[in-house]
C-alpha cells in the first residue's frame, strides 16, 4: 500500500536562519504555557482534594498518585524541550559564527 497523495498542494515555504530560529523558539514558548496551564490544573485539583471535608486518606492518596504521575510526564516533556532550545540556541549561534 502506497502513501496517500492529495492532488494539487504544492506549498512552496521560504524561510531563513533567523525565521526558523523564531518560530522553534516560539513553539518552545507555547508548549511551555501549555505545560505551566497542565501544572496549574494538577495543584488546583490536588488542592480540592486537600479541602474537601470528606476525602478519606485513601482518595487523597489517589489524587497524590494521579498529580504524581502528571507531573513525571510534564517534567519527561520539561526535559525534551530542554534539548529542544539548546539545539536552538546551537543553531542560532552557529549561524552566528558563520556570518549567515
């Protein structure tokens, strides 16, 4: 079974160093708001939790566990955009030095 193709889209994308450089350093920026909004909703449910007159130990042990276990994927995807800007900044000062 071949690839799918779609007829008739022939995107022509002209971009230079400094517009690559940019745009990864602006995703790097929006995924970071995404990722404060993801640690953000995890302390407020923990802290509901936390509130609750009712919650037994077992169902605030649940919540611990469940902000745990987000808050491993946050930091997992904390340290790939890490690597991310550092490549950036590796691209950016290389076209530096090499007066492009």
């Amino acid at each position: 079974m071949g690839m799918p193709n779609i007829p008739d889209i022939t995107p022509n994308i002209d971009v230079d160093r400094d517009d690559v450089v940019n745009l990864l350093l602006a995703s790097i920026a929006l995924e970071e708001i995404g990722l404060s909004h993801l640690i953000n909703a995890e302390g407020e449910k923990l802290q509901r939790f936390i509130d609750d007159e009712n919650a037994t130990l077992e169902n605030l042990l649940e919540v611990n566990r469940s902000v745990e276990k987000s808050l491993r994927g946050i930091t997992k995807k904390e340290m790939l955009l890490q690597f991310k800007l550092e490549d950036t900044m590796d691209l950016l000062n290389n076209g530096e030095n090499n007066g492009t």
